[in-house]
C-alpha cells in the first residue's frame, strides 16, 4: 500500500502490531498492520536477489524497523513478524529450497536471518498460502470458516485455510494447487515443475503466452500475430486487450485458461468443500468490473456447475480476491499474530 493516503492514522489504530514481509523475486514489500489487519505503514524496495541471501534478509529485516518508525510504533508493541516467501520451502527449519528465482538461497535460514535483523521472532510462510491468510483475515473471505485461494501469475500458486489453520503439509508441500493433475494424456501440456499435466501448465500468465505464441506460429490468430508485429511485447495483457476488442482468437484463449481452471476447481472442491473459492494474482483480466474478467469468471463457474456435486455448485461462491498486491505482506502479519495467539493464548 504505497498510497500513504490509504495508512491508518495511528490514533485510530489498536495495538498491538503485526509486521508482515513479502519476499518476491522482483521486490521486497513490508507492512505494518494493527490488531485488525489495517495497514498503518509501509514500504518496498527492490531484491537485488544477486547481492546474496545475507544482505536480503538484513535489508528485510530492517525494513521491519523502517516501517515501525514510519507509523511511529514502538518496536515492543510489535509482538511478532511474519515472512512470506516463495517455495518450495522446509517450513519448519525455515529454508527456501531450490528455488530457481533465488540463487544461494538454498538451506541459507531465512526466517532467523531476518529475526535476527529485525530483532522479533518471525513466523515462516509460503507466499501463496500467506495471500490466502490475507484474505480469510480482512479480505473476500473474511468471516468465512475456510477459503481455497488461486493466485494466477507467473505460475499457479495455490491457499488453503480452515479455520485459523493454514494447511502446509508433512513437507511443506501442501496446498499446491498448481500442481493439481487435470490433464493425464501423454500428450499433455508440460509444466514448470518438469512434469505434464498439472494446471499451471494452463492457467498461469506464462502458460497462456505460450499457448497465444503456439497460435500465433500455427496462423491462427491474427489479431495477436498483428499486434507482435507491430512491436507488442506477447502478455496476458496483450491478449487482454486484443480480447476487449472482440479477438476471436484472444477470447478463445482466455476461454481455455477458464475451462481447465474450472476442471482444477472441481477436484479442489470435492477434497476441500471450502466455504469459497477465490482467484487472485495479476492474471484476472481486470476482474469483475471488466466485461473481459467479468466472462472469464462466469466460464470458469460454468466448467465447475458442469462437473462439480450439484450442492457445492449451488453453496460455494466462486469470486475474484480483493487484497491484490497487499494479500501477502498483510496475510503474513495475519498469520504472525495468529501464531503468537496460539503460543500465548492468554493474550488473546
Ligand atoms: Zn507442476
């Protein structure tokens, strides 16, 4: 939330605070929230993966400090942070392991390296699983018993909360959604992981440029060939855009992003029954208020009334997240406090 406009003045705060960091591979955002999940201040700042995992995580960690100073919060009403990162992660020893975006990072200690420099005790998360939190605290989902969150971006990455509980797995591997098999044909699509079939391979941001750059090679889409050749970088926005002026070829693209996100949702609902299903991330077309996002949705609610149990179709809603950008930092203070509720239950 860089709009300072939007901060919680201070005065109409409650104590106490929550610090919450998102580690993405591009930027570092820190937030801080209070007792209600409203943000009181924050800041941003490039990674600079390349400057190693030492100096990330001390920049992270003093960014804590920074945004404790900007809303004027003393760092003992601060009882915890929490840290947002992308995976695969040993959640438990606080590692990211082999995570191709952050060279050196392997079993380098995350979560204590940024204790340490902000001088707190850090709950460790998965990003996805944190935006998930996010949601289920202040956002779609809130007041709701449990969520399933899809965010769609680069890859899929994939939420589940029930309860005040995030659902992480033996491994640290649950709740990839992404990774969900929907296509078991030889010839299924290949996904990032290195294996075939799973829904990222159809519904993320890189998934859907490769099956526009397949057409566009097969001459099956014009419009998008056109708009190439007049020196527009291939993106969902791209097809975005072309699909806003009636594309045939754009619409029917994001047309089969929607039906196998649809084919993804329906095994997420009959293991889960989640009391919603939300859709987050860059790639939502503008959402609801785009005619574009608007039919994307309604595709995807179709597939599921197609081949989902008649009475989860008719009770479970199907909408897009509200948190945007602010899910990950907010969701990891989120999950931070709850942490801390379980630790010390009498300051609940
Ligand atoms: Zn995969």
């Amino acid at each position: 939330m860089k709009d300072r406009s939007r901060w919680l003045p201070i005065a109409q705060a409650r104590a106490p605070f929550w610090a919450g960091v998102d580690l993405g591979g591009t930027n570092i955002k820190v937030g801080l929230v209070d007792d209600d999940g409203r943000t009181v201040a924050f800041h941003t700042e490039k990674t600079l993966v390349d400057r190693g995992p030492e100096d990330v995580c001390r920049r992270m960690g003093e960014s804590v400090r920074t945004v404790a100073e900007l809303a004027g919060v003393a760092l003992s009403d601060i009882p915890r942070a929490g840290l947002g990162t992308p995976g695969p992660q040993d959640l438990k020893a606080g590692f990211i392991i082999r995570a191709g975006n952050f060279p050196g990072f392997d079993g380098f200690n995350v979560r204590d390296r940024v204790s340490h420099h902000a001088g707190l005790p850090v709950t460790f998360a998965n990003d996805a699983t944190a935006a998930g939190f996010g949601e289920h605290w202040i956002g779609a989902a809130a007041h709701l018993e449990s969520l399933v969150l899809l965010t769609l971006g680069t890859g899929v990455g994939g939420s589940i909360v029930i309860g005040e509980a995030t659902i992480d797995g033996a491994n640290s591997h649950a709740s990839e959604c992404g990774h969900i098999l929907v296509d078991p044909a030889p010839t299924a699509r290949m996904c990032p992981c290195g294996k075939r079939g799973h829904l990222e391979a159809y519904a993320s941001a890189k998934s859907l440029v490769a099956m526009a750059r397949e057409r566009i090679d097969a001459g099956t889409a014009a419009g998008l060939t056109q708009a190439v050749a007049g020196g527009a970088e291939l993106t969902p926005e791209l097809v975005w855009a072309q699909a806003k002026t009636g594309d045939a070829a754009s619409l029917e693209l994001i047309d089969t992003v929607a039906r196998w996100l649809g084919i993804g949702i329906t095994t997420l609902l009959h293991t889960l029954d989640p009391a919603i299903v939300l859709l987050g991330g860059a790639m939502t077309f503008g959402g609801e208020p785009d005619p574009v996002g608007h039919a994307f949705l309604e595709r995807i609610r179709a597939e599921v009334r197609e081949r989902a149990f008649p009475l989860l179709v008719e009770r479970t809603p199907i909408r897009f997240a509200t948190l945007g950008g602010d899910a990950g930092y907010v969701g990891a203070a989120g999950m931070a406090r709850a942490e801390h509720l379980r630790l010390h239950p009498s300051d609940a």
